[in-house]
C-alpha cells in the first residue's frame, strides 16, 4: 500500500486551504502520517483513495452518509432534480413536498425551515429562542462535543479566538445527566435564560426522567428547550431522539443523515415560535435563515429519496444490527487479548466510538494514532465505528479481522512502549489554542 498521489495533493492542500481541509475532522492532525490524504470514490462502506487502495470506511461523511455512497435511489432522484433545474427565482415544490413529509414523522414540531448545514439551523434556534424570550444567555450541555461553528459555540471551546468575550460570556454550560448543576444555572439567573441546547444522547444514555425533567425546568422558568438532533436524527429513529426518549422539543435541528451526505439541514418546531420568521406575525420579525442556498432543489430531492428508502426499508434495525455486532466481536477480541480496560467501544450501536488507553489507564492520542494505523494497514478507515447501511456481514467480519490485528499490536504497545510500534507523530484533538 503506497500514498504518493495522496502525499503529493496533501503538499498542494496546505499550500491553498488553511489545514489542507474544510472540517477540521478530516485534517492530517486526526490521522497518521502513513494514510489515505484524499478519498476519489466511494460505494456503499467502500472507499477507494486516490491512489486506489481501498478501505473499509466507518463514519461517513462526518457521519452523513447513512445509506452508503452512491445510493441507486437517492442519485437518482439528485440527477432528476439537477437537471430540472436547482434554484429558480421564486420556491420550488420539493420544499412543500420534504416540509410536510418531514412534519409527519415529528409531531413536536408545526414547521420547518430548510437550510445547507447543520451550524446554520442550530444558530437559528438560538437566535429565536432569544427573539421569543427576550433574552441573552444560552444554556449548553458541556459533555457534548459540537453544536455549532458560529461563535455562541465555538467561544466556548479552547479555540476561541477571535470571539468576542461578549459574545463567549452569554453561554453557559451544564454537565449531562446532572439536573441540579442545571437548576443551580437557571437559579444564579432568573429570567435571564433563552434556553437550553442539547443532544438527547451523545456516548452516554440519558438517566431516567432526565430528558422531560430538562424541557420542564426550561419550561418552568420561560426558557425554550432546544434539540440537537444533527447525529441522532435518522440514526437512533426516523422520528429521531424525540421519539426514542418520548421528548417534545420546542425547537429541534437534522442535518447529516437526513440527506444521505447531499446538503441538507432543517429547523423544525412549535408554530408560535417558528411564525416569529414569517409573514404571520405581530411581534418584531427574526430573519431567519433566508440562504441562497437553503430552497437548492438537489439537498431537498436526495431528502425526500432518503426517506423513501426509510419507508420501505428497515434502516435504523440494520444500523443496530451492524453496530450491536461489531461492539460484541471488537470487545470479544480485546477481552481475548486481555486489553479491555485499554481499548472500549462506546456509544449506541448507530453511532459507536472508541476509546484508547496508555499502560496506565489514561486516555492516549499515541495510541489512537497507533490503532488508526494499524487498521489502515489492514483496509479499514476506522476514526469511529459508526456504522451505515452498507455495512454487511462481509464488511463487518473484514473489519473484525482488521481490528484483531491491531489490536495485537496494541497489546504488546502497552507491554513494550507505543513509541516502538508508531510510524509518525500522533494525532491530536480538533479543539487546542496553538497547533
Ligand atoms: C451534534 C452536532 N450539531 C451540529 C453540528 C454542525 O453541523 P454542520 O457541520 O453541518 O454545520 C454537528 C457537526 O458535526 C454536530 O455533530
């Protein structure tokens, strides 16, 4: 396996995008030195980069693509629609027809808003929960790793430069699962609070009664209760996290899946707060989410393809079939080779993560680098094990074969040192002040 077209365009991408890449998540920093820079194609959980090595991929997509790359029914629909034509001067119907297929799946939500990215719609709820309630201070769940690219979020990361400390200081955070760390905010600020923002679920289950015990005390002191719902939308239930968990959000936002990877995001919620952006209201207007972009008639069709698919196929069973068995055999592996307490698989089975431990039991970047590089050897692109619907029996045993190996490495890692077994230098986490 050689990387000379990859390491050749890597030079190129430093020289003209700032990190050699557009999210962070897929920078070089997040991966070893000896890996696949550039993906050329993908079908289905295959990839192949640009020097044609494939991979078994997981997490594609930053987690959009659902049902695999190059879905028969969804580019269908995207090469109809494109040559129909993508953006005319006035709305088109496919923004109808996705608004009220979407609004069947969510009975929380009266309306719907589309847009291109997941950041946009979260910020919108933001700025209408303030319009509604009058007020500045945003409330965020502080064990849940990403919200938003737009500075009421970002300002509250290490990597907050740039952002104004009036900015930063309006937000706030509370841990997961901890209701009176919640109270004691909404208690410190009384009629201060717009709301509160947070995913259902990230790697960890909600406690009993946690989730209603939220939206009430928001509810309770005249805050909105915001549900991000960019990963666990489409992948936890079709009706998302709200439906699992029986929660009515005010406000909720999809992105990623709800597209199979084509650009698509949504703001969904009650009429009396959404009407704030339309043309049926009193009270001072929000511009909300008015993007060139947001009617494009190619995120919408692949949209409407995707919950075809959903309809006729049992996506989220075979989601969880493919994560419940690939945590069972990966943690049977590492418990064979007597590493368990160093390398555990996390999370739901659509959405599964890894953690990577030193000798000592600490979390360990070198390590990571050192599994990520092992199963790059084996063809198995693996930052996460989050799983889509191309993940079959085949795909699933290849990478437990992958991971086997690896994790061999990695056993004798921990007896002999990581550095002995590395390849380069290791990777590092998205959010540090200096490179
Ligand atoms: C939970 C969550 N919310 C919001 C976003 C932002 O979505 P986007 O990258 O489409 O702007 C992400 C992206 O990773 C996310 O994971």
């Amino acid at each position: 396996m050689h990387f000379d077209k990859s390491d050749e365009l890597r030079k190129r991408a430093h020289e003209l995008i700032p990190g050699g890449a557009h999210p962070y998540a897929k920078g070089d920093d997040q991966y070893p030195e000896v890996a696949p820079g550039f993906i050329a194609r993908g079908v289905g959980a295959h990839v192949w980069d640009v020097d044609d090595n494939e991979f078994i991929e997981y997490g594609a997509g930053l987690r959009s693509v659902v049902l695999g790359h190059g879905h028969t029914r969804v580019v269908a629909a995207v090469a109809e629609a494109a040559a129909l034509g993508t953006n005319f001067v006035r709305p088109g119907p496919l923004e109808v027809d996705l608004a009220e297929r979407l609004l069947e799946l969510l009975p929380a939500a009266d309306m719907v808003k589309f847009a291109k990215n997941g950041s946009d719609v979260t910020t919108a709820a933001v700025k209408l929960a303030r319009a509604h309630t009058g007020r500045d201070l945003v409330v965020m769940c502080a064990d849940q790793p990403f919200f938003s690219t737009d500075d009421w979020f970002i300002g509250a990361t290490p990597m907050d430069a740039g952002i104004p400390d009036a900015v930063s200081s309006l937000s706030l955070r509370f841990r997961y699962n901890d209701l009176a760390d919640l109270e004691r905010i909404f208690a410190e600020r009384p009629d201060q609070i717009a709301c509160v923002v947070m995913e259902a679920a990230t790697f960890l289950e909600p406690a009993a009664g946690f989730l209603p015990a939220v939206a009430d005390l928001c509810h309770a002191h005249g805050a909105l209760f915001v549900l991000d719902e960019m990963i666990t939308g489409f992948r936890w239930d079709v009706g998302g996290a709200q439906a699992v968990y029986g929660i009515e959000p005010d406000l909720s936002t999809f992105g990623k899946a709800i597209a199979n990877g084509f650009a698509l995001s949504a703001l969904v919620g009650r009429r009396e707060v959404m009407e704030l952006g339309g043309l049926q209201t009193d009270r001072p207007r929000v511009f909300l989410l008015s993007t060139t972009h947001g009617g494009e008639t190619t995120g919408l069709a692949a949209g409407l393809a995707t919950l075809d698919v959903y309809r006729e196929q049992d996506v989220v069973g075979h989601l969880k079939w493919a994560g419940e068995t690939l945590r069972a055999t990966v943690s049977e592996s590492a418990r064979e080779l007597g590493i368990e307490g160093h390398f555990e698989v996390l999370g739901n089975p659509a959405n599964l993560i890894y953690a990577t431990r030193d000798a000592a039991g600490r979390p360990s970047q070198s390590f990571r680098t050192l599994f990520l590089q092992e199963t790059i050897r084996r063809g198995v692109l693996a930052p996460s094990f989050v799983v889509n619907l191309g993940h079959g029996q085949d795909e699933i045993e290849r990478t437990v074969d992958a991971v086997r190996g690896a994790l061999e490495i990695y056993g004798r890692a921990l007896e002999d040192g990581v550095d002995a077994h590395l390849t380069s230098r290791a990777v590092q986490p998205v959010f540090r002040r200096y490179c």
